[in-house]
C-alpha cells in the first residue's frame, strides 16, 4: 500500500501525512532530475531574452508544447551558435524545477542547429538585414591598391594557409607582411576576427607598427559550422566600418560566407588573394623597360620632326648669295670702262682749263670742287649694291634674315625644352630603377640569409635518415653475424625442409657470398659382434 494512501473508510485522508508546499516541490524536483539527468531536446526558439546579468533566456517549442529553457553566463559564452528566434535548434542539457513559481525548466549546456537547412535559413535572414542597411552596397567597397607597402594577413598563424600566402607573394612580389593571429573555427573565431580588423584599422601611421595598406581575411575551406564565425554580425559591421581595402579568402571556390559580401574584394581561394594584392615583379620590370623606350622614340620624335620642318622650311628659301651675285658682275663690268671714262674727262678737263688760261687758284678750286664731287659720286656707287638689295629685301619680306633667325630661335627653344623633358623623364626612370635595384637588393640579402639555414636542416634531416639506413639495413644485420641464405637460383631459404631438399646452397655475409659445403657423410655403422657363449666348465659340486 502507498504511504500517502487513504485507507480509512470515506477516504477522510486521516493517515496521510500533511505535506509542506517546499516538502512537496524538493520531492517532484528529485523526481524529475533523477528521471531526466541529461536530455536532448529538438524546437523552435521562441522568445529570447539576455539580461545585464549575462544569462540566456528563452522558449524551445513545438507544434503543441512549450519548456522554459536558461544557459547560464559562463556557459552562454562558450555557446558555438547563439540561439535566434524561429530558429530551430537541438539542445543538451538536464531538466529541473524552478519552486518559486512552481514550473521545469531546461539547463542548456549545448546548442547546435538542427540540420543545415536551419543555418541557411538564419543565415539567409541575417544577410538579408545587414543588406538592408546598406553593408553590402558595391558604392562602399574601397579600389585594392596596385602596389601595397604593407600586407596584413588575419588567419591562422599555425595552418597551410599563411605558409601558401607568404610563399606566393615571395614567388611574385616580396612584400612586407604583418601577421595578426585568430582562431579561424569555434566560438572565438568571430570576436577575434572582428577585433583584429577594427585594430589593424586603428593603427596610426607613422607609427611603430606600420599601419597596413592592404588586409587579407584568410581561411581554408571547411563545413558551414567550421566557417559560421565569418557569418557573425560583428565581423560584417567590422569590415564595413574599415577605411583599409580588405580582400575575403575564406574557404574554397565554393564556399560563401558574409564577409564575402561586405569585403571589397572576394579570392577563391588564399594562394588567390596573395597573387591579387601584388602584381609579378618580372612583369613590372618588362613594363618599365618596354615604356621607357615608347618613352624615348616619342621624345626624340617631338626633337627630330621640327628639325626636319625647319631643314626643309631653308631649302625653299633660297641661297642669300644669289640676290648680291648679278649686281657684284655689273660692278665688275662697269669698273674698268669707268677708270677709262675718269681719264678721259680729266684730260678734257685739263684742256679746257688750259684753253681758258685761268689763274692757278681757279683752278685748284674748281679742282677740289671736281674732286668733292668725284667723291660723292663714288660714295654712291659703292652704296647702289646695297639699297638694291634692301630694296629686293622689301620686295620679299618671307626672305627676310630676321624672318629665319626667328624661326631658328624658335627651334632652339622647343627643342630646349623637349631636352628638358627628356632629361626629366631619365632622372624618374633612373629613381624607379633604383628602387627597383633595392628592393631586388633586399631580396637577394634574404634570400641569402635563408640559405644556409635550409641547407643546414636538409643535411641534418639527410643524415638522420642516412643513420637510420645503417641501423636498419639488412648490410648491417649481416655485420652482426648474421647470414642469408639462398638456393641455386638465387631464391632466398627460409625454413630448414627447404634448405633440406635444396641442390645447393649459397650463403651471403657482409663482405660477400660463399656457397655452401656439404657435410661429410657419416661412415656406416660396424655390425655388432656377437657374444661368444662361454665354455661350460660344470659345477665344482
């Protein structure tokens, strides 16, 4: 019988004890957490509250039924998925009462989506608002720079990923890289991440960190739960809120996260993202060289082309020496029929004077007026060449001296200034290929520091193996006494009914082969003699 049973007739309860409400509430509360210690259970998240104490509140409900569920803060912290409402969930935990308002309730220890068909949902939902506010517009993503100074690299410091992004920018372009450190899996990965990027943006420049001028967000590729923290709100809000250019290399090819989304440029993969933050230093150089010499032929064009104009702008006007040439023969003609003609009117004029019988100082006057006017005359032809040339100069002004001196002048200037230029250009193209030098210069120093030290571990590596070998090579088990044997082919014999019916044997040790004698044969046994009977000598009695 019960003990709470009443055995009294008309059921007066006189038997049973009375029982005190926190006497009755201690006893269903054992009942039900010995019944249910740990449980799994399978709903859609209903309401959901976290107060400023840092505990987890809400509903895991079905089509007909309801339980209060409550993570407490320190485990609300470790949670890998927050729970969302509408969001169908399976959560671990052990079911207990609460007395106080007389009702059980479910202690979540774990949450986990209930399928991938409930992630993409939340997931979708959640792209959809952040969407909405504009975090995704294509206006706000920033133009990757050609030529980073600095690269940071947000990812794992211990996986593939950093090894193949390090290793493709050495291969096109050898940059400095900053590393950040983050958990790229589990309940860190999206605190870490946002942290990192809103840090990295914060660094002042000038600084003693130098501040990036590029940020590479890279993971491998992994399941939807592997990559969930690069879905989480506080990641997308920080990249958005960035001033650097951020590429996105989470995952493989097919692999879609949000940052995706909000980043200003999404690579396939992480190798990916490292050769589109750098161009190839090999193809710079061709570049360099193949436009400065485009450089060069424009140049000397621009210099060459006037000169050719201003050649052939000469030849068409003409020799100067050609204007002087016919006057020069008609003075050459006229001189010496003037020398006569002076001769002859000094004799007619010495003979007029004569006949006239002037005085000696008439004569000496009219003498030096003669010789004053004989002056003047000839002061006049030796200026007839040139008025008859200034007048031909007037006549033709485009062969004018002063029209070509300006015209040379001219070329002289653009031509200045065209050598000027050049030598502009010269002196940056020198600077480029001096930096060019130096960075090549600084590779190479790495490149050499390097060496050795990857020399030094091949051979170290090289000669443990080499240990190995000897230690374990069947050359040195021989050298421990050890021996091979083979049969008359070459077969090696490894049981004793094989050597037994073997032709013939050969024996291998460690300093060669030698085949194998056969025992000598034992000689036949000798017949026993038989025991001669001894005489009977009788008895003595």
């Amino acid at each position: 019988m019960d003990l709470f049973e009443d055995d009294t007739p008309g059921g007066g309860g006189g038997n049973a004890p009375a029982l005190s409400v926190s006497e009755l509430s201690g006893a269903v509360k054992r009942v039900i957490e010995g019944e249910f210690g740990r449980v799994r259970v399978r709903g859609e998240v209903g309401r959901v509250s976290r107060p400023a104490s840092g505990h987890l509140y809400f509903d895991l409900k079905d089509d007909n039924a309801c339980i209060a569920a409550i993570c407490w803060r320190a485990q609300a912290g470790r949670l890998t998925h927050r729970p969302e409402e509408g969001m169908e969930i399976i959560a671990t935990g052990r079911l207990t009462t609460y007395p106080g308002q007389s009702k059980y309730q479910l202690i979540v220890e774990q949450i986990e989506p209930a399928g991938v068909g409930a992630l993409m949902a939340m997931l979708e939902q959640r792209r959809r608002a952040l969407a909405a506010e504009g975090l995704f517009d294509p206006a706000r993503k920033r133009v990757i720079p050609f030529l980073p100074g600095v690269i940071a690299v947000v990812t794992s410091p211990s996986g593939a990923v950093i090894r193949d992004i390090l290793h493709r920018l050495r291969d096109r372009f050898p940059s400095r890289v900053l590393i950040w450190p983050v958990a790229v899996q589990g309940s860190a990965c999206a605190p870490q991440v946002a942290d990192a990027i809103t840090r990295l943006n914060a660094i002042a420049p000038g600084g003693p960190v130098p501040r990036p001028d590029l940020i590479i967000v890279a993971r491998g590729g992994g399941s939807v739960e592997d990559l969930w923290g690069f879905n989480d709100e506080a990641v997308i809000r920080a990249v958005a809120a960035g001033t650097i250019p951020l590429i996105s290399a989470v995952g493989h090819e097919t692999d879609t996260t949000l940052i995706d989304h909000a980043a200003d440029l999404r690579a396939p993969t992480p190798t990916a993202a490292a050769e589109m933050a750098v161009p190839v230093l090999a193809d710079l150089a061709a570049r360099l060289t193949e436009t400065q010499a485009r450089l060069l032929r424009s140049v000397r064009a621009r210099i060459e082309l006037p000169a050719q104009r201003l050649g052939d702008m000469g030849r068409a006007l003409g020799r100067p020496q050609a204007l002087t040439e016919p006057a020069r023969q008609r003075l050459d003609l006229t001189g010496p029929r003037l020398e006569s003609a002076l001769r002859g009117f000094v004799r007619d004029c010495r003979h007029r004077a004569d006949s006239l019988h002037l005085p000696l100082s008439a004569l000496r006057q009219f003498i030096a007026s003669r010789r004053e006017a004989l002056t003047r005359a000839g002061m006049a032809l030796a200026q007839a060449p040139a008025r008859d040339l200034q007048r031909r100069r007037t006549a033709l002004p485009v062969l004018r001296p002063g029209a070509v001196r300006v015209a040379q002048i001219a070329a002289q200037r653009q031509l200045a200034s065209a050598s000027a230029r050049l030598d502009a250009v010269q002196t940056r193209t020198r600077r480029s290929q001096l930096d060019a030098s130096a960075r090549l210069a600084e590779a190479g120093r790495r490149l050499d520091a390097l060496a050795p030290r990857l020399t030094a571990e091949r051979r170290a590596a090289l000669d443990s193996l080499d240990r190995l070998r000897q230690t374990l090579g069947h050359a040195e088990t021989l050298r421990r006494g050890f021996a091979i044997v083979r049969g008359p082919e070459g077969q090696l014999i490894t049981s004793a009914a094989t050597a037994a019916s073997a032709a013939a044997l050969e024996l291998e040790f460690h300093d060669g082969r030698v085949p194998a004698r056969p025992a000598a044969e034992p000689p036949p046994a000798r017949p026993a003699r038989a025991k001669r009977p001894k005489p009977d000598q009788g008895s003595l009695f």
